[in-house]
C-alpha cells in the first residue's frame, strides 16, 4: 500500500514547511466532530493539526471540498500534529481546492519578518473566546450567527492563526459588541471621556479612562505592526 509522501521528521516539525491553513472538520468514529487544520494534503495523506488531539491507528472522516468526508487512517501523532494515510487517492480537483484555499488563507496572515507576537495573538485569542462565553455561544452558534466556519474561530480562539479586519467585523456582528472591543477591549462607553479639567473633581476617572485608552491603543498598534505593546509610544499634545 502507498504511503503519504511526507516530508522528513525535521520538516514535519518546521513551521516554515506549513503553508497551508484550511479550516475543517474531522469527524471520529464515535460520531463527534472537531476542529481541525489540515496542514499538508496530497493524493494518499494529509497532515493534519488538531486541539483535542486523535488516537493512533483511528479512523477519522475528513471534510473536504468537492469530495465531501473522506475517510482517513492516523499513521502517526505528535504535538497536536496528525499523519493521515488515505486508503482511496484524493482527486486533484481537492488537493488544488485544499492547497488554493489553504494557500490564500495562508498568506493573509502577517508577514514573516513581521510577526504578530504571541503574547498579542494570545490577547486577542482570549477576547474572543471570553465574548463568545460570556453571551453562552458555542462555537457553532457563533459560526451560525456571524456566518463563519467553526474551525476558523476555533483557530482564532487558539491563537494558530489571526483573523483579518473583515472577518473582525463580522465577528463582531455576530456577538453583538463593537468591533473595538474585539481589536483593544474597550466598548463605547469606555471611549466616553468625561470633560473635566485635570484638576477638576472627577479629573483622576478622566486620568484612569485615559490611560486605560492609551494602553489599549498601544496593543492594537503592536498587534498590527508586529511588535511588542512595550515599543510603542503615544505621545499627547495638550
């Protein structure tokens, strides 16, 4: 039986060889489906990346465009990585589907010599799964409400990948906040900056909104320009 034309053990753990970033489902033989990324695809393997993790030598149903759920065989796991081998080769209509989306999605993230830092990616992977808790969504009714697939947000909510301005918004549709406070944490009643001089009575609530405001603006600014919170400086012209 053919085997999956893996890279080498060194390369199955380097980021870099990784370029692909297609959101799916896979489905166990217990019925019960979970998130997950495939992460490499050709005719008799994929390469898959999974939070809950999956057992050797189980059967998993994969879905894939335009071959629906197909049936995977896990060869081998290790750190949230799956090898799966395919008893029946993928059409190359699906692996050019996989790989353009994948590819797409891939290359929407941020540049490599500009990361996003992971304390940031971390930050805003947290604000989403803490939104989405605190209005008793799952992630299938958030998917349902704002019209985007479950394993993207289940991506997001790990921190794997970062989603775009766009799939911002339509987040933030979909949980009813404003889209500020999914990007920096702050609502619009927080943005209301009462007008009090500094030494008027209230002027220390106008101190503590104010730097509440800085400190969250330095962290979308480092977010967007792949830096640290601590390298940004914002400077007040009174």
């Amino acid at each position: 039986m053919n085997e999956p034309d893996w890279p080498s053990e060194n390369e199955r753990r380097s980021e870099t060889r990784r370029h692909l970033l297609f959101a799916t489902t896979a489905r166990g033989d217990n019925g019960e489906s979970q998130p997950v990324l495939v992460r490499d695809v050709s005719a008799r393997g994929l390469l898959l990346e999974t939070e809950e993790g999956v057992r050797l030598d189980q059967t998993i149903y994969v879905g894939l465009p335009e071959a629906g759920d197909v049936e995977a065989h896990v060869i081998w796991q290790g750190d949230k990585l799956a090898g799966c081998r395919l008893d029946r080769p993928l059409a190359q209509a699906t692996i050019d589907a996989v790989r353009d989306t994948g590819e797409a999605a891939h290359a929407e993230q941020p540049e490599a010599d500009a990361p996003v830092p992971r304390s940031a990616a971390r930050t805003l992977a947290a604000r989403l799964k803490q939104l989405r808790l605190s209005r008793d969504l799952t992630r299938a009714e958030l998917a349902e409400r704002s019209g985007i697939s479950t394993p993207s947000i289940w991506a997001w909510e790990t921190g794997r990948t970062v989603p775009r301005i766009g799939s911002l918004e339509t987040l933030a549709k979909g949980l009813g906040v404003p889209v500020s406070e999914l990007q920096i944490g702050i609502g619009p009643a927080a943005l209301e900056m009462p007008s009090l001089a500094i030494g008027d009575t209230g002027g220390d609530l106008r101190n503590a909104r104010l730097a509440e405001l800085v400190a969250a603006s330095k962290a979308q600014i480092a977010m967007l320009a792949g830096t640290s919170p601590e390298r940004i400086t914002i400077t007040i012209a009174l």
